[in-house]
C-alpha cells in the first residue's frame, strides 16, 4: 500500500509506520450522518481507517448545508439519504475505503446485526435516548465509544471505555449543557469541528492505544470558556449499566412503532407492513400523486409531506405529537 498520503501524519512522533499500520486495521461505526457525523466521517477517512460503518435515518434539506460539509446542493435538490450522498462523496475523497452504509433507526435491533465487529463507536446523535442505547450497548458488548454534543456555540465530549471508565448513564447527573430535549435554538459550524475535533482526537488514542485521561470536556466557544473535569471516580455501583449488577435496560426497551425526531418538526412511523411495493400500489389506486427515487417515496396527505423508506418507515413531517401520526395513518391505512 502507499502510505505517502499519510506521510504527514506518520511523521507526527505518536503515530509513525507502526500507528498508521493500525489505524488502517480499524473498523469504527458512525451513529448519525448530520453535522458531527459528517465531519468525523471525512476525517476518518482522510486519516487512514480501513472500514467504517454509517447509519442515519434521514434525507438531505437545504437547512442542513451550512454545518453538515460532505454534503452539495444536488444532494438536497435530489432528496438524497444522508448516508448515500456521504458514500459517494468519501469515495470521491478516498477510493479504497470500505464503507457499510444504513438508512436506518439505530435501535437495539439495529446494534446487534450490524455493530458486532467494531473497534470503536463514534456518537453522532443529536438525542439523549440513542446516546443511553449506544452505552448499553457498547459495556454490553466491550466495544469503547465517544460521545459528542453540540448546541449552540457550546461542545461536550467524553470517551467511554468498558472496563476502565464509569459510563455515560454514571456522568448524566453531571454532563453541562446536556440537550435532554431537542434543541431548537440553533448551532453554529466552528462549535461543531470543535466537538469533533475533541471526539477525533479520542478516536486516534483509542485507535493507537495511547493512554487516554478518564475525563469530560466542556466549553462555549463563543464565550472563549473551555473547561473538564476526571470523572474516574463517579461510578455508581447500582448502575443498570456498568455498576455491579448491570441489565442494560436500553438494549431491552420495546421497540415503539412511533418516534420524535428532534427538532425536526417530525414523527417516525414504523411498519414493516407497509412495504414500498404496497405504498406505491395504494398511492395509485387512491389517486395521491408522489415522487420517489430508488430510496424514498415521498408524498403529501392532509397538508402533511410524508416520505416512506424501505423496511416500512416512513417520516411524517409537520407534526410532533405520536397521537396526531397514529390519526393520520389511520385514516390513511385504515
Ligand atoms: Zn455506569
């Protein structure tokens, strides 16, 4: 293989021909394709990693090309899956990366097929409840993972280690600015690379098995304010994730047919039923005019834009309240 386009990086003195030949080893799964996600996907890529996998549920929208970088405005004109137009574009940027890519809701279902043979999980969500799934997940199963959070002009980040670190669901108490609910109060760029900048470096100790202070950093970049603090000693030992008795309880919530979508003025629906075949047949017979490309099938119903994926899950955009989703696809499918 040529390493000359990591020879800058080799040279660095904690990476060198030994650390590049392991990060060229790694496998690293990305949860969520928006503005972390992309970010931490081309640096990734651009720093060597042999394999990555990436899921996200969502499409491309205008709104999203002032802070999500992979992304142009063909791929928002086109309605394109976050995670398809991000393929293309770090294959364009490095053609021998392997890349598994997943229009999907990661739910505990999800993490079990496809997250078995990964060296690290990168946290690239914007919701607290996927965060507490990917931490069950990761002690359940030894795999180390970051978290990152931005809103705002403020960032926090943490790397969590099965057997070395307390957990996530140990710190939550005590994370700052932690967005528990959507944030609806905007963001802007640099606070984002700030967060992945914090959350790549992490990466490439784990990735180099360099020592890694157990610790939580926080700031406000538009305050110049920039802060952590160790958080080795802040086990709970009841903790159902990684105290003495763990039971992961995120791994075995029930799956609900419908979910918020943060910040996002949307309600995901999920039926395995309602196939794109059977959603194609039914727009037609009921004279509902729709548009589609080879991933989506996107409509209107009752001043709602709807837009159906494979496997049965649709976005319901328009609507925050569960209740109003079930009324609306009742009255769709009866
Ligand atoms: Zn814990």
């Amino acid at each position: 293989m040529d390493l000359e386009r990591y020879s800058r990086q080799i040279l660095y003195k904690h990476i060198g021909q030994q650390g590049q030949a392991q990060i060229l080893n790694k496998h690293v799964l990305i949860i969520g394709m928006g503005a972390l996600g992309t970010h931490l996907a081309e640096s990734l890529v651009r720093t060597g990693v042999g394999e990555i996998t990436i899921v996200d549920r969502d499409y491309i929208e205008p709104s999203n090309l002032q802070r999500q970088t992979l992304f142009t405005e063909q791929d928002a004109m086109s309605y394109m899956p976050k995670v398809v137009a991000a393929s293309e574009h770090l294959k364009a940027i490095r053609s021998d990366i392997v890349i598994h890519q997943h229009i999907d809701h990661v739910d505990a279902y999800f993490l079990e097929t496809n997250a078995k043979n990964i060296d690290l999980i990168l946290d690239a969500t914007d919701n607290f409840e996927t965060r507490q799934l990917i931490n069950d997940f990761a002690y359940a199963n030894k795999v180390p993972w970051i978290y990152g959070g931005v809103v705002q002009s403020t960032y926090v980040e943490a790397a969590f280690i099965p057997g070395e670190t307390p957990c996530f669901n140990c710190l939550v108490p005590n994370i700052p600015t932690i967005n528990m609910t959507c944030d609806t109060v905007g963001v802007i760029q640099p606070a984002v690379t700030m967060t992945t900048s914090l959350q790549m470096k992490d990466a490439l100790k784990i990735m180099l098995t360099s020592e890694l202070p157990t610790k939580l950093t926080y700031g406000d970049l538009w305050e110049g304010s920039h802060h952590s603090f160790g958080f080795s000693k802040m086990r709970r030992a009841t903790c159902p994730t990684c105290g003495e008795r763990p039971t992961y309880p995120y791994l075995h919530a029930n799956n609900r047919n419908f979910a918020t979508l943060c910040g996002r003025d949307t309600i995901q629906y999920q039926n395995s039923d309602i196939t794109q075949e059977i959603l194609e047949s039914f727009l037609i017979k009921n004279h509902i005019s729709y548009q589609s490309n080879p991933y989506m099938i996107r409509f209107k119903y009752n001043g709602h834009q709807i837009v159906s994926f494979k496997g049965g899950r649709m976005l319901i955009h328009g609507m925050t309240n569960p209740n109003d989703a079930k009324t609306l696809i009742n009255q769709l499918f009866g």
